[in-house]
C-alpha cells in the first residue's frame, strides 16, 4: 500500500478530555492542577495541539494574575504546604508569584518553577525552588479561578510582561544596595542587572544601568586584576538573601 499523500478526513484527531468539570468549582477550595487544566480547557473537550498551547497560557496567565495583586489579596487565595511542614497548608508569599517561570521560555534564572501537577495528586501542582525552599499540595481559592476565566469564555489573556514601574526597579537597586555586604561592595553593573531582573525579569536592562549610575555615580574601583574567585558563589548567596527578604515583605 502506498503512503497516502493527503490527510485522511477521517482520521480522528487525538483529544484531550476534561477532568475538571464546573460542579468542582463549586467548593470553596481546589488543587492549582486542576485550577490551570479548567482555565485551559473550560471543561470542554480540545485537541491535544490546541491544548498544549493552551496549558502553557494558562500557567502564564494565572502566575501573572497573581503577581498583579495586592499582596494580602494574593496571599488569601493561594495556600500550599512548605517542604519543612508537611501537612501544613499555609499561605503563599506573594513575593513568590514574579520570582516563578513556567516554563523554558520564560524561566530566566528564576529561582522558582511551576509544575502543573503534583507526583502526590495530579489535582494539585508544586512550586519547586532552584536554591531555596519550595511549596506541594498547592490549593487556590475556587471563586477567583471562575472570576477569572468564567466557564462559558474559552479566551486566555497570554502573559505579556507589563512594563515595571521605575519606582519599584528604584526601590529593589536601593535594597540590593543597603543589603550588600560592606566587603562586597561595589556592586557593578553587570552584577546590578542580574540581581534585579533576577527579581524583576521585566525590569528594562537600561533603566537598570541607568539607575546604578545614578546611585554609584563615581564606583570605587576595584585593583586591577583577576577578581575575587570566590564572588561568584557569595554573588549567589546574596541573591538568595535578598530573595528571602523580598519574601518576607
């Protein structure tokens, strides 16, 4: 038999059915899998290619939901339980939402990652941290996944990264810079434009330049020379210092 040179139109497309169906968001509380297979899906049946693009949209999409909220807002929606208490759930830092990537293409050295389900309960979903510690059995608050994406409107908004005000880049150079270590000091550029857009991906490479010259308009310089072997590592530690505090906040 030869090989066929067009597509069969009988050949059925494969197909993705919905688990999550609108009687589960009847409840006040439901797992982050099943939040983001509803919010790409709508409870509807979909093409396995339509809902690969879709999953990636919806992961977008609700982390820069919630990144768009009032911390104590955020922070009474999403609950999850810490790997250093299991069976605790707990409330989310809502610092966490603009530090996480969702996938690889949006994953500049984030210091979180999404995972859509959890190995425990594909219900739920895990944010792992790269260096620091993460969350599991990750629930979200049902009223605002169906205020959000209503059952009956199939559209995700894609996450475009909106512009970071220059005063929120002001305040994290500012934090970096009173946090920094005595001996660690200068910060240079380089070491400027990744902590902050390591915090801020959106955070505009030349305002970050601009900002530091602004606030070290005449650095000391440093001795000519191989630099310190060792501030690569402490440059990480410290990244993981402010992150923390960022958290806290």
């Amino acid at each position: 038999m030869g090989d066929k040179s067009e597509a069969d139109p009988h050949e059925q497309v494969p197909e993705v059915a919905p688990l999550v169906k609108r009687k589960h968001l009847n409840k006040t509380w439901m797992g982050l899998g099943a939040a983001l297979e509803w919010i790409a899906l709508r409870g509807q049946p979909m093409s396995l290619k339509l809902y690969h693009d879709r999953e990636n949209e919806a992961d977008q999409a609700l982390v820069a939901a919630l990144a768009d909220l009032p911390n104590e807002i955020a922070e009474s929606i999403v609950r999850g339980e810490t790997e250093k208490e299991p069976g605790v759930l707990e409330p989310i830092p809502s610092g966490i939402w603009r530090q996480t990537a969702t996938c690889d293409a949006n994953d500049a050295r984030q210091p979180y990652r999404l995972i859509g389900t959890d190995d425990d309960d594909p219900w739920e979903a895990v944010i792992l941290g790269v260096h620091v510690m993460g969350y599991r059995r990750i629930q979200i608050r049902c009223a605002f996944v169906l205020e959000n994406w209503p059952e009956h409107e199939l559209g995700i908004e894609p996450l475009s990264m909106p512009a970071v005000a220059r005063a929120q880049v002001r305040r994290l150079v500012e934090i970096i810079i009173a946090m920094a270590p005595e001996n660690f000091a200068p910060i240079s550029q380089s070491e400027m434009e990744s902590l902050v857009r390591s915090l801020m991906p959106a955070a505009q490479r030349n305002l970050v330049r601009k900002l530091h010259r602004e606030i070290y308009p005449y650095p000391k310089r440093g001795p000519k020379g191989e630099r310190d072997p060792d501030r690569k590592v402490r440059l990480e530690k410290f990244r993981e210092e402010v992150i923390s505090a960022e958290l806290r906040k």
